[in-house]
C-alpha cells in the first residue's frame, strides 16, 4: 500500500514519469503516452501501474508488451512493443513494501490528543473573546 499525504490528489507522484512516457503515434501522428494507451485499452491507469509495480521487473515488462501489443491505432507498435515495454518498464518506480500499520492504541492516542488540542484552542479563543468584552466595552460579570 502506498501512502501519500494529498488527499485532494491521491494518485502516487512517481507513477507520472512511467505515466506520461510516449509510447509512439497514433494513425494521426498524435504521441500517444502510457496514461492514454491504458485509457485507449479502457484500463483503469492507476490501478494498473500500481499492478505492474507491485510485480517483478521481468513480469512487468511483459504485462506491458502484452498491452501494448493490443493497441491497433499505434501503428509502430505492432513490431516493437517489446522493445517499447522493456523501456518503459525501467520507468515503473521502485516495488515499495507497505510500512507498519499503526495500532489501534497508537490511533486512539493519535485521535484523543488531536481533541485535547482542539478543546484547549477553543478554550483559548473563549477566554480571548471573554477578555476583549470586557477590555473593551467595560462587560463584568
């Protein structure tokens, strides 16, 4: 598993260099990438680099030409998708193992002091509001 602190784009940077590779041309002279020949083959392109990954340099690379083999609208590959894969394949970044997962007591420690700082913010902001009131308009109780 791999593991990455942007929610808001959750798709591993190190697939990009492997994903964006040009793979050749199209019958319109368009390059076509790694990214777009997995879209073209209708695969889902992050779930199959995390695949080629997660398996051996030799395995990966012949996954690839496999796939690549299967694109009819890129003419030059029909003789060298193994040529093409075995480069591209160089690409895939490294097979990362899943680091340790967290226990459950480390989560509940991590969550209980993420509420004790947020009360004792909140008490902080309570207290200024309180001390501004009667700083400035005079209000004691």
């Amino acid at each position: 598993m791999l593991n990455h602190s942007n929610s808001l784009y959750p798709h591993p940077p190190d697939f990009e260099q492997f994903l964006y590779s040009p793979v050749g041309k199209d019958r319109n002279s368009n390059v076509v990438t790694v990214l777009s020949a997995l879209a073209r083959l209708d695969l889902d392109r992050w779930a199959e680099t995390a695949a080629l990954v997660s398996m051996d340099h030799c395995a990966a690379r012949v996954r690839l030409a496999q796939l690549l083999s299967q694109l009819r609208d890129v003419p030059g590959l029909k003789r060298s998708a193994g040529q093409v894969a075995q480069d591209l394949s160089l690409l895939l970044p490294d097979r990362q193992a899943p680091g340790p997962r967290p226990s459950k007591k480390e989560l509940a420690q991590g969550q209980q002091v993420t509420i004790i700082v947020i009360w004792s913010l909140l008490a902080l902001v309570l207290f200024m509001v309180h001390f501004l009131s009667i700083t400035i308009w005079g209000v004691a109780e």
